[in-house]
C-alpha cells in the first residue's frame, strides 16, 4: 500500500532554523582555523618561556633535570609542543581546494573535505598541546617534589 506524503509550507521558524545551521555550517572553518591560530600562540609562548627559563638558569642547572625521567619528559615536552605547532600550521596554511561553481553536490563533498581536513589536524594540535602540558606537568610535580 503507498504512502501518501503531505507537502507544506515550511514555517517561519523551521526557516529560521535551517537558516541558523546552514550559517553554522559555513563559519566552521572560520573557527577551526581561529582555534589553530590560538593553539600556535600558546605553543610559541610556551616554548619561549620554557626556552628562557633553561636560559637563565643554564650555568647551574638543579639536580632533578638531571634524572631521566625528567629530562625525558622536558624532551618529550617540547616534541609534542612542536608538533602542535607543526598540525596547528597545517590547519591555516592556504590550500588549494578545487570545486565546480556548477555542481553544487560536488561543491557539498569539498566543503565537507575542508571541515574533515582542518579538523582532523586541528585535533592532532591539541592532543599534542595537551600531551606536552601533562609532561611538563611532570616536570613541574618533581621540581616541587625536589625542593
């Protein structure tokens, strides 16, 4: 037995609806790519401080960078924080992105090609950030822990 479909009119408010996720949608990248940028700024600012701080203190260096564990982890720390900042660049770098004006299921499919792109690289950047912070976290629990 066929179903019978009924055909209305969408209303004002499903209209606004769609209109809101549709330009939810289109500022996505505009986000991702603010959230990079962002991610950047605090890897560099991290690295120069950290780079600072073993510059000041480089004529005598206390006794706990000399464990393994902590030099490991400082090492370890900057490795990740490098590479967030490595992923987070890959997030803004221009890229060439074809599409045909014509097609608009075409133009759909490399919208969606973006998103992914930025996305996945934008969440490497900040597994990274996040893995580097819990490192020097370490660092920082044995330097209180030696004084």
């Amino acid at each position: 037995m066929p179903q019978v479909l009924s055909i209305r009119e969408e209303t004002r408010e499903e209209r606004l609806l769609d209109d809101w996720f549709s330009a939810q949608a289109l500022e996505s990248p505009k986000n991702i790519e603010e959230a990079a940028r962002l991610l950047i700024g605090l890897v560099t600012g991290l690295l120069g401080a950290l780079f600072g701080v073993l510059t000041v203190s480089a004529e005598k260096l206390p006794a706990y960078l000399s464990q393994p564990l902590i030099k490991g982890c400082g090492v370890a720390a900057v490795v990740l924080w490098l590479l967030a900042l490595l992923s987070g660049l890959l997030v803004v770098l221009p890229r060439r992105w074809r599409a045909n004006a014509g097609k608009p299921a075409e133009q759909k499919q490399v919208f969606g090609n973006i998103l992914a792109y930025k996305s996945r690289w934008l969440t490497v950047a900040v597994i990274c950030f996040g893995l580097g912070i819990l490192a020097l976290g370490i660092v920082l629990v044995f330097a209180l822990l030696s004084v």
